[in-house]
C-alpha cells in the first residue's frame, strides 16, 4: 500500500484510533488535526509488517506548534481503515516499556 491510499482513505474518515492514540493527544499535547495534518502532508519513514493482517506505518510531518513549526511523528496501521496508534514530538519519544 502507498501513502496515497492512506491519505485518501484518512480524506474519506476510514479511520479508528486506539486507547493509546487518545491518551497521547492530551499527554502528547498534539491533536487530531495535527496528526491527520501529518499522515496528509508527511512522508513514511518506517514501514513494518505486523503477525496481523495489517502494515503498521511510522509517518513524519511538519505542523504547527507553540512554535512556528514542529516535526510530528505518528503511527499508524492499516487494514480496511487506518488505525492511528501513536503520536510524538521526535523530542518526547517513543517512550520505551520496561
């Protein structure tokens, strides 16, 4: 799958988001708008097949912050809908498990 597939499924609202997704919005301190902003406008830069039936994407995107711009990086997979799983400023993570 291209990202041009995934856009025009995030265009056409083919979207879920996970628990994790909804927390990081306000831990995160990014909204949808940035990370639909950034899955529209960013490019892929980590592409991975899960044990699934769905690819997981990593996309990164320029959006504005408390400063002019910022880069914002947010996960996605896609099956019949895309699935946004996470989201962070390069800054802030990811935070790993322990």
């Amino acid at each position: 799958m291209d990202l041009d597939h995934i856009r025009t499924m995030v265009d056409a609202d083919d979207v879920r988001f996970t628990d994790k997704f909804d927390r990081m919005l306000q831990a995160r301190d990014f909204s949808w708008e940035q990370a639909r902003e950034v899955v529209v406008k960013g490019r892929i830069i980590d592409e991975e097949i899960t044990r699934g039936r769905s690819t997981k994407y990593v996309v990164q995107g320029i959006v504005s912050r408390a400063r002019p711009v910022d880069v914002l990086i947010v996960e996605v997979a896609v099956t019949d809908v895309v699935i946004f799983i996470s989201g962070y400023w390069p800054g802030d993570g990811p935070r790993q498990r322990k």
